[in-house]
C-alpha cells in the first residue's frame, strides 16, 4: 500500500519539510507501506485558470507528472498533508491548486491532515476537509496538529525532533485510523 505524503508549502525556510519527514518516518516502520514524499516544489503548476477538458491538462508537462503521481490503479490512495500554518488559517495557495488539478483521480479515498501553527493550523484542516469532500475525499477524524512551540523552534534554532517525538501517539491514531478507512473505501470502490 502506498501513501504519498504531501509538503503544502513551497516557501522559502519552510517548517513543512520536517513535520512531512517525520510522518513519512511513522509511516516507514509500518509493514507493508510505502510511504512516498511529494514536495509541491518539484510540480510548479500552472494556477488552474483553464477550462476542464483533459486537452488543456495535457498541455502543461508538469501538471500530467503531478496527475500521474495522484493516479495508481494498482494500489489504494491514501494522502497525508503536512500543511504549513502560522500566519493565516487557510491552506497555501499552492497545495488548493495541486487539489484542484486532481479530482476523479482521488475519488473516494482517504486523507488525514497535520498542522501547525496553533488555532490557525487547525483551522486550515478544517478548510482542506471541506475542500476533500467537495472532491470526493474521505477525510479521517484524526489529524496531528503541531504546537506554535515545536513551529518556533524551528525559527529560533531549537530541537524540532523533539517536539514531534512528543507527538509521536497522536501520528499513530491518525495513521490507525487512515489505513482502516483506506481499506474500508478500498473495498466498497471494488464492491
């Protein structure tokens, strides 16, 4: 089973790099998972200003590389994004724009959320979990939402590692609950 973990920041000293490696390391020392990055930095899209047919999708090489990574026939989708929050309490423009250049391909699967940046990160999940229900998604119950403290100390030289060990429990109900909803969906789309 493959899970792609999706960095929603393209910014310059970003935090969402070192919340997306952590999850990925949970996810790694699961059997039978492969957990995949997608940095939104190497698909730069074009925004979605286009009309819908596939013809002007196809004309931009690196939406198609995006499209192909959120297709995969053979195995169940199941996203994670680690979004970056602490100035606003909206999802980056880049990560809406990926979501909005991929609809039937995540169709009816899972996506669990991770935070940061206190009350503003999480109300940028709660915006991304309406945004996944108007596509289709299923988005879990559980997310992680990382404190303003472990966000700082990446600005201020601390131990980041530190801060995300200690929310190390709350990444495996979310990623609990994700693969039993994935296998749930996985079944009824084949039913």
């Amino acid at each position: 089973m493959t899970i792609p973990v999706i960095v929603g920041s393209t910014r310059h000293c970003r935090f969402s790099e070192k919340p997306a490696q952590w999850i990925l390391r949970q996810l790694q020392k699961r059997a039978g998972i492969e957990g995949r990055l997608l940095d939104l930095r190497d698909f730069p899209m074009s925004f979605f200003d286009q009309p819908m047919p596939r013809p002007c999708r196809a004309a931009r090489p690196t939406n198609m590389r995006w499209l192909r990574n959120g297709r995969n026939k053979s195995q169940p989708r199941m996203d994670l994004y680690s979004s970056r929050r602490n100035t606003t309490a909206a999802p980056s423009a880049v990560l809406k724009n990926a979501i909005d250049w991929v609809y039937r391909e995540w169709n009816r699967k899972a996506a669990a959320f991770v935070s940061y940046g206190g009350a503003l990160g999480a109300r940028a999940v709660q915006q991304l979990r309406e945004t996944a229900i108007e596509i289709q998604l299923a988005p879990i119950r559980w997310s992680v939402h990382i404190p303003v403290a472990t966000l700082w100390a990446h600005f201020q030289g601390g131990d980041v590692d530190k801060g995300l060990a200690e929310l190390d429990k709350q990444a495996n109900v979310m990623i609990d609950d994700l693969l039993w909803w994935t296998a749930a969906l996985k079944t009824a789309r084949e039913g």
